[in-house]
C-alpha cells in the first residue's frame, strides 16, 4: 500500500488548491490500479493458481487509516465526475470494507475462527 501516501497527499492538495487535476489524475490511476490488482487476485483465487489465508496479526488502527483514505479517494472521484472509474472501483472498496469489518471483528474477538478437523 505504498500509494497511499500519494493518494493522502493528492487528497490534501485537492482540498486546498481546486481545481487540481494533476491530483485528481494521481487519485484515479492509483484507484483504477488498486481495482485492477485486486480484481486480478480475485480471479487467480477463483481459478485455483493461488491460495488465500487469514492473517491475524495485523493492526486494526493501520488498516481503518487505509480504508479512510481508500474511501475518500472514492469520493473525489465521484464529485469530480469520473463516475466509470468510481462504479469500476466500487466493488473492490465494497468487498475490501466488508473484509476490514470481518477481520476487525475476528481480532476484537467478537468472532470466532476454529479450524472444523478439530472438533
């Protein structure tokens, strides 16, 4: 996630110099790319080439600061008008909150993870 900062930095110019689209720019390649690779992770785990697992040892703080950033570039985006690359974006932010939330709650303890060989 080494563009993030790119994406933070983008962010802040937007907000104090409009319009910016040199930002705006920075902020749909980088979101366009972040899709793509995950849509290509996706379609090599359906395909069976590679194979997914649980990490439990990440930092609940790190990963919502990602989501945010992740989720206010979605929203320049959208009020800048590229709404193609917004609704191609969409299921990747979508998928990837719905997994934070998932992951967040696992290492809260709220949930659960036994492996089913040991009952």
């Amino acid at each position: 996630m080494i563009f993030i900062y790119a994406l933070v930095g983008a962010i802040f110019a937007l907000a104090f110099i409009n319009p910016f689209p040199e930002a705006e720019y920075a902020i749909v390649i980088i979101l366009a790319g972040y899709s793509t690779w995950f849509y290509w992770i996706v379609s090599q785990v359906l395909m069976g080439t590679k194979e997914m697992q649980l990490e439990m040892d990440g930092n609940i703080s790190t990963l919502w600061q990602t989501r945010l950033v992740l989720m206010m570039s979605m929203y320049v985006v959208f009020i800048t008008g590229y709404t193609e690359v917004f609704y191609y974006c969409l299921p990747y932010i979508l998928m990837g909150t719905a997994g934070d939330i998932f992951a967040t709650a696992m290492m809260s303890g709220f949930i659960e993870f036994r492996n089913r060989d040991e009952d």
